[in-house]
C-alpha cells in the first residue's frame, strides 16, 4: 500500500510562463504556486477555473506576479477558498508586487480584473510560516506535512517539502545556489533524498559576481560622467532588493554621491520599511553587520525614494532610477522610456528575462526603431462627459430611493412594535399603579416620543452615517473648517467666498472627482539610447542544477520550464525523468511494498528507536496476528499484503513467544540479527574527518583514499569498503567509519 502522487501543470511548462501547478497526494490536492503574466490575460486560467472546488490547499513559494500574480483574481472572482501558506516576507512583498501592479495599471487604463479589495481578499488567506517549520494539513490533507526551506533568489523564497507517510516531496523553482550580498544560498543541497522532486530549467545567462558587478557599475557611470540617464527596469519588491543594496555600496565606496539613485514605484517606501524589518530573513552578512553596528542596511544614504513622475523631474541631473515593472509593458519604465529613448546619452539597462513578446526582450534585439502602443488618460469632455454625469446622477438617484425605501421600512416596523402586545409580562397591582401615573408624563411628552413600551426621557437619537473612513461630515462642518484653515494660514476668506462654497459644497458633487477616460495610441520611437544586458535574476543556471539533482539522487524527477533538448541531459539523474505539457498529468506512485500495521504496546516499548533525518526507525522481529474473515469484511487476510487493499481491521505485530520459535540458540542470540547500517558518506568528508583526528589521508588518481600509508577506502555507489593491513591504525579507522553510520 503507498500514496498515489499525481502531479498535472495548469501553466509554467514553457521558459517564460508563470508557475502553477496542482499536486494530488490520495485525496488531498494542492496547488503549488498561483502565478499569472504581467498582462493579466483571463483566458490563461481557463483551465484552472474548473478545478478551484477541489484545491485544498495554495503554496505560494515566491512573491512575485510569476508566482502568485494570480491570487486576487482566483480567490476574489473564482471563489477560491482554501488557505494560501507562505512565509512572512513572501505575504508582505507579495502585497508589495500587487498593489503596484494594480496602481500602474489604473494609471493608463481601465484595469477591471481585479482591484485592491481583491488583494486584500486574497492575503486575508494567508498562513504564514517560518523556514523549516512543520505544518500539517487539516482536513483532507490529514497525515501531510509541509515545511519551507530557504531557496534563495528573493527574500521569503521557499523550497516546499511535502511529507506524507513515507513519501518526500520536493517543490523546488527559481532557486540560486550562491550566496548574496542580503540572502544566503538556498540549503536545497542539505536535505535528503526524495521520492518526487519537482524543479525547473533556468533560462539564467549567470556568469562570475565579480565580473558581473564590474560591467554593471561601468555601464552606470560611464553613461553619467556622459551627462546621461541610466534607466533599469526592476521588480517592485523582489531582486530590486540586491540592486539597490549593490548600488549603495558601490556609492559609498566610490563617493558618487554627486548622481542621485532613485527607486520609483506607487509603494516604493513601504518596500524598503518592509525590509528593515525582515533582517532575520536575509543573509548571514547582513545579521553579524546588524548585530555588530545596530545599523540597518536598507537605512539608504544615496537613494531616494519617489512614488511619481512629478516628485522624479524635482531631482536635478543625471540619475539611475529603478523602477517597474521589468517587462516594461505597462509603468514607469515604459514612460520613462518614451522620455528618453531618443537621447544618445541614456542607457536602459536590463537585468532580467522577461516573456517574448515583452518590450525589454524586444530592445535586447537592438532594434533602431520601435512601435509602441502608449495608454494614458484623458479628462472627459462634450458629449462622454454629459453621458458621465448623467449616469452618475441616475446612480446617486437609485441610492437616494433605495434609502428612502429602507426609511420606509424601518418607520413600518416602528408602528408594528407599538401595536403589538407584551406578552412576556403581567403588571402586578402595583406595577399597574406606577404605570398610571407615568401615563401622565406621557400625555404632556410629544407623541414622538411615546413610542414602544418602555418609557424614557424625550430625547431624539441622531443618527450617525459611517464610511470606510469613520463618520460622516457634514457639509457645514466641511464649510467651517475649510475657512478656518485658510484663516490659520493667513489667507483672508471674504464672505462671499465663505457664502459660494458653502453653496458650492450643497450642491451635487458631480466635479468631486475629475472623471477620466482611457486613450490608447500607436507611436513610432526612434532608439537611440543604448540598450545593456547584465543578468541580476540570482538564479541557478542548468549546469548548477544538474549538480544539485545528481547531488540529491531524487527518485523521480519532474522537469518544468525549458526545452526538451535541455530535459535530455537529466535522464540518468533518476529512475525516472519527466517533462509534462499543460494539462497532462503525471502519475508518481511509488512502486513500493509497504503495508499498514498495528504494533501491541508491549513489542512497541520493548523497540530502541534512533532518529534518522524525520524518522524514527527500529529494527524489530515480529509475528504477525492477522485479524479475523469476521472482522475484515473487505477482502481476505491472505490477499490484503499482495494486492494493497486497506482492511478495516489491521494486522498486528506481536512479539514472538519463545513456545513458537524453532531455535536451539539461547534467547539472547534467538533475538539477535545483522548489523544494518544507515546513511551514507562522503569520502572528501571523511577525509576531512580523519585529519582532525590526527590521521594522514589523501586521494589516489584512481578515486580512493590512502590514509597512513596503510588502509584505502573506496566507494562503490553507495557501499565503502576498507582494506589495509591489520594494524591498530586499521581498527580505530573502522570504528571512526562505523561512527558516521547509524546502525541498528
């Protein structure tokens, strides 16, 4: 009996598709990352939409659009309801991304397909965890544990295992094996070997830090000593992070502060507040620094922040902006581009890959003109505008009725109350006595206030209007306190001005709000800026991850992202490789011959367990009870080891009674069995071992480790084997062996 595993990719087959992806483990199904495109394209979650009912649970692993970019849209339009797991900075900078997603979007079109209320729908969901903390699964993922390792690539990045009886899973992407200035290397290479592990192909062009950094710093500052602008177009919240931390310092170092570094984006300054306060999450570096100074490294002494296009043109002279989004599609980066594509002094400098059909993988082609469509909006006027108001004044009608209605309404039910008898009490003589006389109080009051049964004092109760901001002003109070103001700060308020918007503001607020209308536009823009590419993703290449999955020996092995051609080259890295399409489902189960039993409790406490990686193992010898035809009424006992079926009642593993064993040995030997040794060693580690204990090893050509001149060690697969000359060197190298196995 084992679990089924099936794993099916909705999107994110192909190098530049987002993540998504559903795992069923028996009846618990979940999906592993909700990523979308840049563009929002509805039609890309066609097929996910009929599968949101099922899906238990969301993984997010990553905190940008390409990892959950889709959330708002699922659990706000779809009625996703399961809970989303992440851990702390993947829940605050995935706000981050997706509130400037929506803010730019809105600034040059009418972007429906979800909004901020969406967002903050969508994160209500969220559970978040600490790396390496064990959740299990309520429900139908009951016996499933999830724990998020650190993946590197951006801060809060996981690496999801997924545990389920004897079953490991690894959900591994976007991940990067070196270490960074704020994020340590993922620790994808401590954990031990899975049953399934699931990654992807990089499409990451990484070359050396040192001569990536190098080219990047010559670029921005010869285009600034040239009286240039430098523009890169960088996430909101993700690997902007490592650029910004990288150009501070080379500010510091160099004394540039005569050019100024700007990051622009709509939360550009509640990013960089997050990241002070994520400083347990980033790199080793960053905490001995922070521990050592009490100085913050996201405090920046050279980068200023800007939220608009208005507050960057009030800072003079050559600049390097960082901005959004790095598609260049839609925000700053794309109208900062319109600016200054035509001047030869300017530099776009790409730091990313980005979807095919993009504008910045398009200017990596180096092409002298392009034609882009620009969006912007424009204030309604003539006819769009009187249609504007008129629908705003039949919509404020409607309210107005609807509230009027529901005056109405509650007037009625105010009568019904008065009319209707009390039936939970009986006045006593007494009682009736003191109402008699109240009744002449009443009769004085005004007939207002003598409604319902329980008399009070004549006092009108006003009603207070509340809105998402608190109550609600009245017009009069907004008169009053615009004049007051204005008196503060020294202006003179004549009274026929006082008069005119107190008169003004009585009106109907139909130019509250400028109303805007989306215009779109085809415009050719000559390129004569220079186009750069250094590659700061902070991503594994494919060379480095065949290291890791050879490194890990994964039994199976799912390949998402990438090309078939560069699929080939893991084929011998596990038992079995895949690289499903969209939609097709992989089965992994586990061909394994494992059953469920019960232990009595006396053979259980009689067991010496060890603790091996997340298990506890023991060897025992056992007899086993097989339950009763009456009792099992699924299938017969006999049949229940060799085909799998769950029985209702269970066999049981009991000790054996010495009347059963058939042994001439004496009880102590009767018990006794081979020595099994578990895990598994490294001869460059053991090597390293032995000469901390005073032992001369090294290697030979030919793989094997001399050690004193006298023993050799070599591994074959997953064996070693010690041979040498007997000797007292000899024996304490054996036990030195046997210490780093666990034996039972």
């Amino acid at each position: 009996m084992t679990a089924v595993i099936r794993f099916t990719p909705i999107l994110g087959t192909s190098g530049d598709s987002p993540f998504c992806y559903l795992l069923q483990i028996d009846e618990c199904t979940l999906l592993l990352d909700c990523g979308w495109t840049e563009n929002f394209n509805v039609a890309d979650l066609a097929s996910l939409e009929p599968l949101i009912p099922q899906i238990d649970a969301v993984l997010v692993s990553h905190p940008d659009i390409l990892h959950l970019g889709a959330l708002p849209y699922v659990v706000g339009k779809l009625g996703l309801k399961a809970p989303v797991y992440a851990t702390f900075p993947a829940y605050k900078m995935g706000q981050m991304f997706l509130y400037d997603a929506v803010d730019a979007r809105k600034r040059s079109e009418d972007f429906t397909t979800f909004s901020l209320d969406d967002v903050d729908t969508a994160f209500d969901r969220f559970i978040q965890l600490r790396y390496s903390q064990h959740m299990r699964l309520p429900g139908k993922g009951a016996g499933i544990t999830i724990t998020p390792f650190a993946a590197g690539h951006m801060v809060g990045g996981a690496i999801w295992r997924i545990a389920y009886e004897t079953e490991l899973v690894y959900y591994a992407v976007s991940y990067n094996h070196k270490r960074e200035r704020h994020l340590n290397d993922t620790v994808l290479k401590t954990l031990p070997r899975p049953t399934v592990m699931i990654t992807n192909l990089a499409k990451s062009r990484q070359t050396a830090p040192s001569k990536r950094d190098t080219e990047l710093y010559d670029i921005i500052v010869k285009t600034l000593r040239a009286n240039g602008n430098v523009l890169m177009p960088v996430d909101a919240a993700g690997r902007s992070l490592e650029l910004l931390m990288s150009l501070e310092s080379y500010w510091q170092t160099q004394k540039l502060g005569t050019y100024k570094i700007v990051f622009m984006h709509s939360v550009s300054y509640h990013t960089i507040e997050f990241a002070k306060a994520q400083i347990e999450w980033m790199s080793d570096s960053i905490l001995k620094t922070f521990e050592t100074t009490r100085e913050n490294p996201f405090m920046f002494r050279n980068i200023a922040l800007c939220h608009s296009l208005e507050e960057l043109d009030r800072i003079p002279g050559p600049k390097v902006v960082l901005t959004t989004s790095p598609s260049m599609d839609y925000g700053f980066s794309r109208e900062l581009f319109l600016r200054w594509a035509e001047d030869s002094k300017n530099t776009v400098l790409i730091t990313s890959n980005n979807s095919a059909n993009s504008l910045s993988e398009h200017l990596l082609t180096k092409p002298r003109a392009v034609k882009l469509e620009v969006r912007y909006k424009v204030p309604l006027e003539g006819a769009d505008l009187r249609a504007y108001l008129e629908q705003q004044r039949e919509t404020r009608e409607r309210e107005r009725e609807k509230e009027r209605e529901q005056e109405r309404e509650r007037a009625q039910s105010d009568v019904e109350m008065k009319a209707e008898p009390d039936m939970l009490q009986v006045p006593s003589m007494e009682e009736s006595d003191s109402e008699d006389e109240d009744e002449e109080y009443q009769d004085a009051a005004p007939k207002r206030f003598t409604r319902g049964r329980f008399k009070m004092f004549a006092f009108p109760e006003k009603k207070v209007q509340w809105d998402a901001y608190g109550e609600v002003l009245r017009e009069e109070e907004v008169s009053f306190w615009r004049s007051e103001y204005k008196k503060a700060i020294g202006e003179t308020v004549p009274a026929n001005v006082v008069a005119v918007e107190e008169q003004s503001s009585k009106q109907e607020p139909e130019d509250a709000a400028m109303p805007m209308k989306a215009v779109t536009e085809e415009r050719r823009v000559t390129v004569n800026c220079s186009i750069e590419f250094i590659d700061m993703q902070g991503l594994s290449d494919d060379r480095s991850i065949r290291k890791i999955v050879s490194h890990i020996q994964p039994r199976k092995l799912i390949l998402i992202h990438g090309s078939e051609d560069a699929a080939a080259s893991f084929k011998t890295m596990a038992r079995n490789v895949f690289f499903p399409k969209p939609g097709e489902s992989v089965d992994m189960t586990a061909d394994s011959h494992i059953h469920k039993v019960k232990v009595s409790d006396p053979l259980y406490s009689s067991l010496d367990f060890v603790d091996v990686d997340n298990f506890e193992i023991a060897y025992l010898t056992a007899t086993t009870v097989l339950p009763s035809q009456e009792d099992n009424d699924v299938t017969p006992v006999a049949d229940t080891f060799r085909t799998g079926t769950v029985a209702k009642s269970l066999p049981v593993l009991d000790m054996i009674k010495a009347d059963l064993m058939v042994t001439d040995e004496p009880d102590d030997l009767a018990h006794a069995h081979d020595s099994v040794m578990l895990g598994d060693v490294k001869l460059s580690d053991f090597k390293e071992f032995l000469t901390l204990k005073g032992f001369k090893a090294e290697f030979l050509a030919s793989g094997g480790l001399v050690v004193n001149d006298l023993v050799v060690l070599k591994k074959v697969g997953r064996e070693v084997s010690l041979e040498g000359a007997l000797s007292m060197d000899y024996y304490r190298i054996r036990d030195l062996l046997y210490q780093q196995f666990i034996i039972l």
